[in-house]
C-alpha cells in the first residue's frame, strides 16, 4: 500500500517533532460565545497532527494529505494577506504569533487531519492549535494555554476572516478527557463537568454544507452587535448580550426589529440553557440535559435560523431512538453535524437505525462517529 505524504515524512526523519490538536463537538450553548456568553464543549478524540522540522531560513513550506499542492511563504513578508486558501489557517496563526513579540523559525510543516472539514467539529481550530504549539515549539518559546487560543482566535477573525468567538480554541487547548468544559468567555474562567462513562458522544455528520454559511455566520454576529448597541443606549452597562436578562430583553423588545428580536431571544435564553446544563451534568441528570439541547435545537432552528432541513431530519431521527438522552444540531449551522447523548448499550442500534433511515429520507449517506471526550492539545 502507496504510503501518504504524511507517513512518509514522518518515517523519513527522526528529528522531526509531531504535535496534535483536538477537534470539539458543543454539547450546548451555540452563537453564545462571540456574545460573551456561556459555552459547553468537549474536545473529542477526532485530530490534527501536524509533523514539523525548523529550517535554515524564514520560509513555512507547508504540505497535507488532504490538499494535494504543498505552499510556501516567508515570515518576513510585509503585510501579509489571506488568499482565500485552507493555508490561511497556518500563516494567520504564524502572522498573529509574531505580532504578538514571538520571532519564529523557518519550519517545513506537514499535516494530517481526521476532523472532518466543514463539518461543525472545529477543523479550523484544531490546525491553528497544533501548528502554533509546533511553531512555538521549535522558536524555544512557551506561552500560556489561555493566551495561545486567543492568539488562534484572533488569527481565525482577522487574518482568515470568519468572525468566530474563543469556544474552539479555548476547548482544543485545554479540554480533558472524560469531561466537558463550562466556559465563560468573558471572563475566560471555565470548570470541567464529568460526563457518564456509560455515555457516548454520537456525532452524526449531515454529508451537506450550504454554501451561505459563512456570509450568514457573519451576519447573524452583525444583528447581535447592533441589538447591543439598541440595548447599551437605555443600559449603559451592556456590552454584549451576555449582559441582558430575559426581563430587559421583553422590557425592550419593541425596539428591535423582527429578526433582531429572534437573534437576541435565542443568544439569552440559550446562556440560560448552558447554565441549567452544568447543573444538570453535575447531579447526572442526564434527562435534563436532554430536554435542554431539545429546546437548544429548537430555538437554533427557529430563532436564530441557521439549522437546515438535514440537520432537522438528523435530530427528529434520533429522538426516536431507545437509549437518547438528547439530540442537537452543533457548530456554526446551515449543514454539518448533530450531537447526540447515547446510552453506550444503544449506540449500535443508533448508528444502525439512524443511518438507515436518514439515507432513506435525504438519499444522503451520513457518516457518524461514535467519540469520547479527549485531552486537549500536546506534543506527541
């Protein structure tokens, strides 16, 4: 059997250093974190690797197993731009490291990835983690967890351009296996909640992935910015919707207009339902939490419009399954996954009954993954 660039490279040369990064699936509490808001990933056992070895000069040479064409550029360049190119990921991550006082090395990069791209399981994050330990790694330079994401971050929202919140990162970073993680993502605080060992995280993954996702991700931080700025003109104190109560939000609600008001209604109510859902993990009270990703789901597809007719399909098929505790669509919306809490004893039929007749319905063949909560990011 041909062997891939990546097994390659990494047999080739002993010196090279590896360094792996999880992907995340949100448990609940979506479109709340570039709110400020509250949030509830888990970091899962789906990864990137990235193998790297430091070169002579200024230059990143990057290959993948994934994109056929290997791409260079130079860490000196004057003020570098996105081209639109999966390798934004990388050069924003080397861009926002430097203007941050980090000097890098020139490195060659290779990389492999089992996080399904476009997925809503945080791909993008899980690159710009990995490659920046890598990078630090070989600069002789270690930097706080806590400030690597936000670095990542901000390479993901001003380099790239999609405008995402600290969730991804944060959780590819510091998440624990056996755990979900609560974070507060103003404050930056977070606790890790035990999940049952009797529990299995399904991801169901819709195979569709609707083109106006990433305008409309935008557009919907657009509508929540400006419901801000309505609300800090009467409040002065609000900065962000974290910072309105459902009572100021039904005393104000004449002043937004209709879709405004559904975006806000599902960012409140959807930071409400993160906290009764770190309740709920923390007394086991799994039927809860189930009953809370179902209104999560429902206010996503309703209020802030950015489920689909697949997702929809993929949820109301698992709510009809023996052994689900809750069932939700997760990530940015428009396509990609569902997560589904499944009794470890049920996850067979599931994966049997739900793939079946999700194909019957769409005539799309999902693909589903049964994982387990994973240690954050780390050298390998």
């Amino acid at each position: 059997m041909q062997r891939t660039v990546f097994e390659r490279v990494k047999r080739s040369v002993p010196a090279r250093q590896s360094f792996r990064a999880p992907g995340r699936v949100n448990l609940i509490g979506e479109h709340t974190d570039y709110n400020d808001g509250f949030v509830m990933p888990a970091a899962i056992d789906l990864h990137t690797e990235v193998i790297i070895q430091a070169r002579d000069d200024r230059k990143l040479v990057i290959s993948s197993d994934t994109f056929p064409d290997p791409v260079e550029f130079d860490l000196d360049e004057a003020n570098p731009i996105a081209r639109h190119h999966w390798s934004d990921y990388v050069r924003g991550v080397a861009v926002m490291l430097e203007r941050a006082g980090y000097r890098l090395r020139g490195a060659d990069l290779c990389i492999r990835s089992d996080v399904p791209i476009g997925s809503g399981l945080s791909s993008s994050a899980a690159l710009e983690v990995a490659t920046a330990y890598a990078l630090l790694e070989i600069a002789g330079v270690t930097i706080a967890p806590v400030e690597l994401a936000q670095l990542c971050e901000q390479a993901e929202n001003d380099f790239v351009g999609m405008r995402c919140g600290i969730m991804d990162q944060f959780v590819s970073c510091l998440g624990r296996a056996g755990t979900a993680l609560m974070l507060d993502c103003r404050s930056l605080d977070y606790r890790l909640l035990p999940l049952p060992e009797d529990v299995r995280l399904v991801i169901c993954n819709t195979m569709v992935k609707h083109e106006l996702g990433q305008s409309e991700y935008n557009a919907r931080r657009a509508a929540c910015e400006a419901a801000v700025r309505r609300f800090a003109k009467s409040m002065p104190n609000v900065r962000a919707l974290r910072d309105v109560t459902l009572a100021d939000f039904e005393r104000h609600r004449t002043e937004l207009d209709d879709t405004i008001f559904k975006r806000c209604r599902h960012v409140i109510s959807e930071n409400e339902r993160v906290i009764k859902a770190a309740a709920a993990l923390e007394e086991n009270n799994l039927m809860a939490f189930g009953e809370l990703m179902a209104e999560s789901h429902r206010s996503l597809r309703d209020d802030y419009e950015v489920s689909c007719a697949e997702l929809d399909t993929m949820v109301d098929l698992a709510n009809q399954v023996e052994g689900v505790y809750g069932a939700r669509m997760t990530g940015g919306g428009f396509g990609g996954c569902t997560i589904n809490l499944v009794k470890a004893e049920c996850v067979a039929e599931f994966k049997r009954d739900v793939a079946r007749r999700y194909e019957q319905t769409t005539g799309i063949a999902p693909r589903i993954y049964v994982c387990f909560s994973a240690d954050g990011a780390a050298a390998l």
